[in-house]
C-alpha cells in the first residue's frame, strides 16, 4: 500500500490495485508522488498539491 506524500497516511487501493487518490508529477521530473483523497479534497488544485510536498 502506497503511503500520501503529504499526510504520510496509508492510501486505500480500489479493485486492480488502484489507489484512491491521485498520482501528482513535478514539471520536469518523472518521479511520481501518490496524494491520498483527503488530502486532494484540501487542496482543490495542482499547484496546491505540488506547494505541500515541498
């Protein structure tokens, strides 16, 4: 189970190991940062969501 990089809580995976959430990319990087639903409820846009993993 992959772990929020913000809140650092475990995601829940759906049916076919998907997660509930998102998967957030920084411009220029191909490091993928897993976002868990709460906290992609918080912070409504991209910007915000690259903002706290800083």
């Amino acid at each position: 189970m992959p772990k929020c990089s913000i809140c650092s809580n475990k995601i829940a995976e759906l049916f076919l190991s998907k997660i509930k959430g998102t998967i957030v990319h920084k411009p220029g990087s191909s490091t993928q940062y897993p976002v868990c639903f709460e906290c992609q409820k918080k912070f409504k846009t991209k910007e915000e969501l690259l903002a706290k993993l800083n």
